[in-house]
C-alpha cells in the first residue's frame, strides 16, 4: 500500500541526516482512505517515543501527496533473521531478548495518553516479524503504525472493525472476527511471534486467506518442540494465545516480566552486543555490495504474509492480500564473474502488465511468459558487464523526461552512498535528496 525510500535530509552549515521516506502508491492515492491512514500513522507515531519503537520526523506533502520521513533502522527484519538457515543464526537467549524489547515497546504504545492525561489507547494490529526491525548495532525496533489506532478523533475512534487491516496470520481472533480491540489483540500477535521464533515454523498458515483466518480464530496451538524449550515457554505462549481476551496477559509489561525472569533465573547477559555479533555473522557487511543482491524474500512471503486489507465481513466472502513486488538494488562492481538470479512474480489478473513490463525493463530487467497466471520478471539474468552505480556528481546525470514514472519498488534499501538529486526522483520530496535506486512496497 505504500512505497518506502531511503533518503538523506540535508539543513544548515552542511547537516545531513539518513532517514526514510513512506508515501503511498501513486495508484492508490485516488482511493479514498489509504491517504488518510499515512496521516494516521505520522500523528500516532508522533506520540511515542521509546528506543525500541522507530521513529517518525515528520509529516509533510509534495505534489499533492503526503509523505513521512522516518528513522532508518540499518539492519534486517525479524523475519528474515528467522529464514537464516532455519532460524539457526540467533541463539535462544537472544531471541528471548528480542522478544522482551518488543513487549516493552507495546507496553509503552498501549499506556500512553494524551496531553489530556486521557489513555489512547492505541493498538498497533499487525505485529509480525516482518514489522520488528533488527539494526547492526543491536538495535530491536518495533515499526510501522500504518493501521494502528487510537482512542482520538482522527486516529481510528469509531472506525468499523469489521473491515480487516493486517496481516491474516498474526491477528487475533477477535480481530479476525471483525470485534473492536484492545492491547491483548497485539498481546496474541507477539505470542505468535514469539511461538515462530522458538518453532521455527508458521503457526497459522491455511491454504488460502480464509483458511488461515479460520484457523486464528480457533487459535489452536500444537505443541511447541523440544522438552526443555516446550516447559520453559509453552505456558507463556498459551497465556498470550488463549482463545478468550480475558485468559491471556493482561499487557505486554506481564510478557516482558516474564521473559526478563527467564533470562535472569539462567544468568544470561543479553543485550545489543550480542545481536550486534549474531547480525553481523549472518549478514556480513560485504554481503551488502555483492551484484544484483536479492533484499526480500520472494514468492511465498509476499503471499503469505502480504499485507492484507479486506471489505467489511458482513458482505466479504473473501480477504485479498496485497502483493508485494520486488526489483533489485544496482551494484557498485562494473564486472562480475557470476550472477545472482532472482525474480518478481505478479499475479497476472491483479498487476498493471504495462506498468509491470515497462518499470521492469527500466531496471535492467527481462520478462517472461506468463507461469501459471503468473507475470514473471528477472533480474541478474542477462550475463556479461554490470550497470554501474549512479554517478555521484548531480551535474554528470541526465535529467529524466518529465513522464518517468518511479522505478519498480524494492525492498530493504541497500547501503548505496549514490545520491540522486531530488530534481532527477519524483518519488522522494523536493526537501529530500534520495540516496540509492532503492524502494520497498509494502
């Protein structure tokens, strides 16, 4: 539903400042609402401000569209940490850890009030790994408030639960029900979390979108795994993923204690150190550089766990994921000696096939045959010499026709220190200078 860049805010005496830039896509812009929930986001994000939670600097609007710039957390997310080889790279006490900073950042969401000293009472609704950021210097950041809400005119008061925004598989059944929430809905998504990152493997995950909300609606919870793993956490995990509201912790701060209590009873000094160390190992800073490097998993994640968004259950007799599309970041080596291959598919009924064909072969891409029902582009395929990166010099890079449309959207921007003069992007404000063709489209 939005596009994500990074960016550099430049000031006064030289200052400059890394941040991100979310906007909605411009082929949704028309569509009533989806401007109105980034607004929402900035103005509920703008209450908090917690060293776990990812930050929001400001609200602005460029050519008719609004826009946020955010802090950039340089790392990956929980979800891909937990694809590195099964989920081997983090040990268990720094997963415990991770969990126990994500409960203290939904503990203070759901406690803050506003200027009036009255509760917001807000309620994050799409707590997912894919949501839980993971820096290179430790850092745990809770991220992306896009269908949150509040207790506030303006910020989702009176808003009809009954039309479902999230992710189906890490709702609760409440939410799936289409009944109002509270902060035990985004208790039971952090225990789904927190069961897939001791499991390893999805707690539900049906055939198709209904079938997975049916199945989180009945929120059956299959035995967790090994003994000692099972008898340390599985009664944590019930507590957070009890069918009734009203069995569960009654906030993340009772979650938090009792992961702290773990980590304390077995003396484990956790910290930003050691996901420091365990990031680094997984995801080497010279992996960063190499060509054509694949920065979100393809097909089955963005399926999975797209970002969904559906019609009011009374008259729905489906919910739709979104998809996310992926293209690949240019590299700075201007010649390689083997490729890394990828490819984006799009399901070929749901994707603009002129947008698709054209933003894919203005990135270097070639297009194949329709797969079943499947648009397929890849990148990395044609072998021989590298598009280099962009120029740094603004004066060396052509201006672009006034119709250029953005590139593809990719995910997780890469480290590139390319700038491209804001003139040159129509995606990244006139205040901004963008830095790297990179994008994500969540």
């Amino acid at each position: 539903m939005a596009e994500v860049w990074k960016a550099r805010a430049r000031g006064a005496a030289g200052f400059e400042k890394t941040v991100v830039i979310k906007r909605v896509l411009p082929s949704l812009m028309a569509k009533p609402g989806f401007a109105d929930l980034l607004v929402r986001e900035a103005k509920i994000s703008s209450r908090l401000s917690h060293p776990n939670i990812a930050q929001v600097f400001e609200l602005g609007e460029d050519a008719g569209a609004h826009y946020i710039a955010m802090e950039y957390v340089h790392g990956k997310d929980l979800g891909q940490t937990m694809a590195f080889r099964a989920g081997e790279g983090l040990s268990l006490p720094v997963r415990i850890w991770i969990m126990s900073e994500v409960a203290k950042a939904l503990e203070h969401a759901h406690t803050r009030r506003g200027e009036d000293g009255r509760p917001l009472q807000i309620v994050h609704r799409d707590i997912s790994p894919q949501n839980v950021l993971l820096g290179y210097e430790g850092e745990v950041k809770v991220a992306d408030f896009g269908i949150a809400r509040a207790d506030e005119a303006g910020l989702g008061r009176g808003e009809d639960p009954k039309v479902l925004r999230g992710k189906y598989a890490y709702m609760s059944p409440e939410q799936a029900r289409g009944e109002p929430l509270d902060r035990r809905s985004d208790v039971f998504a952090a225990g789904v979390v927190l069961f897939e990152l001791l499991a390893g493997a999805r707690l539900f995950r049906g055939k198709t979108s209904q079938e997975t909300l049916a199945l989180v609606r009945r929120a059956h919870v299959p035995p967790l795994g090994p003994a000692g793993i099972a008898a340390d956490f599985h009664p944590m995990i019930l507590k957070c993923l009890a069918l009734d509201r009203d069995d569960r912790y009654a906030g993340a701060n009772e979650l938090y204690r009792d992961l702290a209590s773990w980590l304390f009873r077995r003396g484990e000094l956790v910290g930003e150190p050691d996901l420091a160390e365990a990031m680094a190992r997984m995801f080497p800073p010279e992996e960063a550089l190499a060509p054509n490097k694949l920065r979100v998993d393809l097909m089955l994640r963005a399926y999975q766990d797209a970002t969904a968004m559906s019609e009011p259950l009374a008259t729905s007799d489906t919910g739709q994921a979104a998809d996310r599309t992926a293209a690949f970041p240019m590299s700075r080596r201007a010649r390689i000696d083997k490729r890394r291959v990828a490819f984006v598919f799009a399901e070929a009924r749901d994707v603009d096939e002129t947008a698709f064909v054209g933003a894919t072969q203005r990135s270097d891409g070639q297009m194949f045959r329709i797969i079943d029902d499947l648009r397929v582009a890849a990148f990395g395929y044609a072998a021989g010499v590298e598009r280099p990166a962009l120029p740094r010099a603004a004066d060396a890079m052509p201006t672009p026709p006034s119709d250029r449309r953005c590139p593809v959207p990719v995910a997780s921007p890469g480290p590139m220190a390319s700038a491209w003069p804001a003139s040159a992007s129509p995606c990244v404000p006139a205040s901004f200078t963008r830095v790297g063709p990179s994008a994500i489209t969540k």
